[in-house]
C-alpha cells in the first residue's frame, strides 16, 4: 500500500480509494502478517441505522506517517461528467496538519480539467462539533448541529480553474465492515477505513472553462486514515459505483506485492434507508482485454461478480462503455517515490469509465432487478522483473 505525497495529489486520490478493502482473517505471506476487519460477517447486514458522526470526524496523529483522507465520486450520467473531490490531511512537512485537495472534472464533450492546492496548517481549520473541515475557501461539513439526524452534506471548493457547491442529500446509514482496521501486526502500521456517505442525491452548479452546470446525480464519501510506510504499493486494484433510483451497489478488489498475489475485496448493496447486503468473499471474474492507446496495459471490457452468503446472493455483470480518463500514475509521483515504486511495477495506469451493469439480488425469498449506468475505476500495472 503507499500512499500520495503532497505534491502528488492525483496519487491521494487513488490511493484513497486503495484503502477499501474487507477481509476478516489473518493472512500470511511470507513474513508477512496481516489482520484485515476483525468482526465483518459476510450476508446480511445488520446494526447500521444512522448517519454516524464519528465515521466523518478527523482521527489527527503525530506520526510523520499519518494521512487521512475525504474522498468523493459523484457521477451525472445526463451530462455526461465525473467529478472527484479529494481532501487530505497529513505530516509531511515541517509541522502537523497540512492539506492538500484535489478536484477533477472528466467530461464527455470536453476532456478532463483539474484544480488542487496545497495548504499550510495555519490555513486549515477543523469543526470541534459535528463535522467540518475548512481548507482556505474549500470547505466540507454535515449540516446540522451535534445529535441531529442530519441527512445534509456539502461540499464547496473554490479553486483558480474550477469552483464547485454540491449539497448530498444522504440515502442511506453509514457503514463500516468490522472494526474498520487494516493492521500490519510486525510492523504496527495500519490503516483504518470508514463509509460514512455510502450513497446520497448530489445536486448543485460546477464551473470550469468558463461556464456553470446545474448538475443533479449521485455519489458517495468515504474516509479513511492510516500511519502506513511509503514502501507499501498496492498496485492494482478494481472500484465501481453503481447507483439506480432505488438502489446501490458498490465493488472494490485490490492486492499489493505484500499480498503475493492474493486479492482483498469489499462488496455492499443498500436500497434506501437501508444497506442490505456485504461480502469480503466473493467470485470476481475478467474478460475480453482491450487496448487503450499510449498504454502497454490493456482495461479488460467485462467484469462478472457472484456472491452468496446464506439464502443471500448477488450475480451479474459490468461492461467498459467509454474510458473517458486514463494516466500512468507512476509518472506523477515525486522521484524519490517514483524510484521505490519501480522496485515493484513497470508502470502503473489508471482508466476511469462509464459502464453498464446488471445483476440480480436475492433476499428474503425476492428476487430484484438492479441495472443501469455506473462508473469504474481500474488499476493494473506491468510487473518489474
């Protein structure tokens, strides 16, 4: 697993999303040992009611390690346009507490914009209640005072190319699988990965090359922090995020060197107002590898998933539409970590696409429909020799 630095924040986020991963066991590879979400049942989810507070809230450390991250996809399929907000804070620097964020806008018409900024401690302000984070003129917070059932969240940035006010409409509880903890028992390291937005209505204006959308979709936040070792790359890894009107399901898979080839894996569907179903063991399946142009790494165009647990089952397919944003990831690294991250990988490109799923889910003796447009998120990487 490794991490972005703060000049590299495109690395921050993807590497936020690298921190999804569900296993509740011990592993062994090599000398390696792991333990991965202590407590998470596979099956039928039960004991998430609420919008949990604490899952937002900043968990600050003295390690020059630690990283914490807010990272949000929000995707409007009538227009065409992803957007990625990312928020970290981190000690690399001189003092604790510094920020770094990250907007990306990927258009279908349009190409990709990005903004980010770096900003000192002094510039960076944390809520002592509730939950919010101020970042020079970015900022993100659950509305409401503390104790309310809030269902509200916004997000605000206010960068030099692109300036944006989302407001989520939150659907469903918060989640966590296990206790939430990734721990590297030798080493002590660990990181520590939170839900609290598994699904919301996002709505709002976005503007960028001098023009303002009205945008209406869904997405989600998660959060996550660690004190982790930049050795640590996870090198590939699968995400996908499909919303319908009355219903989610999201995917993540990665692995590492670490893992010696093994895959972690995390799975959710929820409906509104209710997360129905989670799985860290489940079949996962690649098919039909095409080429991407300027890239030595083929994006597979089918993808099968099959889980049961139980009476409990999930099965159906995602298939590649349009890669509409791809890079070679190592390349933006800083040197230092560009160089440790070749001890592992080649190279390393990240395609981001829309897709069409459909699956089937089965529960409490019902069989349902769940189908439509989603997005993707893959990672694969030439091995070094």
């Amino acid at each position: 697993m490794f991490r972005g630095t703060p000049t590299c924040i495109r690395t921050a986020v993807i590497m936020g999303f690298i921190l999804v991963v569900a296993v509740a066991a011990v592993v062994v590879g090599g000398t390696l040992e792991i333990k991965y979400y202590q407590g998470h049942e596979n099956g039928r989810v039960k004991g998430f009611d609420t919008v949990d507070v604490p899952m937002f809230r900043a968990q600050p450390m003295d390690s020059k390690f630690y990283t914490e991250v807010w990272f949000h996809e929000f995707q409007f399929k009538e227009q065409g346009i992803i957007v990625i907000v990312n928020v970290q804070i981190h000690n690399l620097g001189l003092s604790k507490g510094y920020c770094d964020t990250y907007i990306t806008v990927s258009d279908a018409s349009c190409g990709i914009v990005v903004d980010r900024s770096s900003l000192s401690p002094d510039e960076v302000k944390v809520d002592e209640e509730g939950f919010g984070i101020s970042a020079g003129g970015h900022r993100i917070e659950l509305v409401g005072d503390e104790g309310d059932e809030s269902d509200e969240y916004r997000v605000k940035y206010r960068g030099r190319d692109i300036q944006a006010d989302f407001t989520c409409k939150i659907l469903v509880p918060s989640f966590q699988q296990g206790d939430g903890t990734v721990m590297f028992i030798e080493s002590g390291d660990f990181v520590r990965y939170n839900f609290p937005i598994p699904w919301a209505e996002v709505s709002g204006t976005l503007t960028y090359k001098g023009e303002t959308h009205n945008l209406k979709g869904f997405g989600s936040m998660n959060h996550d922090w660690q004190i982790l070792s930049p050795t640590r790359f996870m090198s590939d890894w699968r995400a996908y995020w499909m919303y319908t009107d009355d219903a989610t399901i999201s995917i993540v898979r990665c692995s590492s060197s670490d893992l010696a080839g093994d895959w972690v894996q995390r799975l959710m569907v929820a409906e509104r107002g209710r997360i129905l179903f989670s799985s860290h063991d489940y079949k996962f399946e690649e098919f039909e590898p095409a080429s991407v142009p300027g890239s030595n790494v083929p994006c597979p165009s089918l993808f099968r998933v099959e889980a049961a647990h139980g009476d409990d089952w999930l099965k159906g397919e995602i298939r590649v539409t349009r890669i509409q944003e791809k890079g070679n990831i190592l390349a933006e690294y800083p040197y230092l970590f560009r160089k440790l991250a070749l001890l592992f990988v080649e190279e390393t490109w990240s395609y981001r696409f829309w897709m069409d799923f459909k699956f089937e889910f089965h529960q409490d003796g019902k069989t349902r429909l769940i189908q439509g447009k989603g997005t993707g998120n893959f990672v694969d990487s030439l091995k070094a020799d």
